[in-house]
C-alpha cells in the first residue's frame, strides 16, 4: 500500500478546496436569493388595488351617465347613453340622409388629424 503521507495530505487539501469552493457558492446562492426576492404582497396593496379599481370604476360610470365637455375646441360634447340614442333615433326618424351625413361629419370633426409640422428651415437660411 501507497501510505505516503505527502500524498494523503495533498488529497485531504483538495477536499478541503472543493468544500470549500462549494459553501463559497452556497452562500452567495443564499445572499442573491436573500436580496433579489420581492417583498411579499400583502393586504395593504390589495386594498390600494381595489380602491383604484373602485375609483376607476367610479369615473368610468360618471362618464356614461353624465353630461359634459369632451373636447370643447373641437365643440365635443359627452351625452347619456339614453339621451344620445334618443336623439339619433329622433333625427334618423326624420331625415336619414341628412342624419347620414351629420354623423359622417362629426366622425370626421372629432377624428381630424393634427396639422402637420411646418418643414424644417433650410440650414443655409
């Protein structure tokens, strides 16, 4: 048998080397799991989320039951579902092609492209 101590204590130190390479990457796992995980979601947040989503759903109904300016440049107005389809219904009754051509031109008022950008000047002006 090869009892050479120089050889067994070469062996015990590579050993020692890999185990301690290993908890080397153990602990730095440890460290990257520690400080990259989010915090957990708690019910503080779930209550904020639900007081948005009630508040959103607040102004949404607002904006189908209440009259009001939409874009008073361009003189558009938000009516009541009920009061608008009372009215289309009112002014299709009595004249569909002038109805027609109303809609096609408020379409057109409130869907308008912006005007385009004045070119660029000349670098020699």
């Amino acid at each position: 048998m090869n009892s050479d101590p120089q050889s067994e204590r070469s062996g015990l130190a590579y050993i020692i080397a890999v185990l301690g390479a290993f908890l080397i990457v153990a602990g730095l796992v440890w460290a990257m799991r520690h400080y990259t995980q989010p915090s957990p979601l708690g019910e503080d947040r779930a209550a904020v989320r639900a007081k948005a989503l009630a508040e959103l759903r607040a102004a949404e109904a607002e904006a189908l039951n209440t009259t009001g300016w939409v874009d008073p440049t361009k003189g558009l107005v938000r009516l009541r579902i009920e009061d608008a389809m009372k009215w289309v219904e009112q002014e299709w009754a009595r004249d569909p092609v002038a109805a027609r051509s109303n809609l096609t031109s408020r379409v057109e008022k409130a869907t308008a492209p912006p005007p385009r950008q004045p070119e660029k000047p000349s670098q020699f002006e």
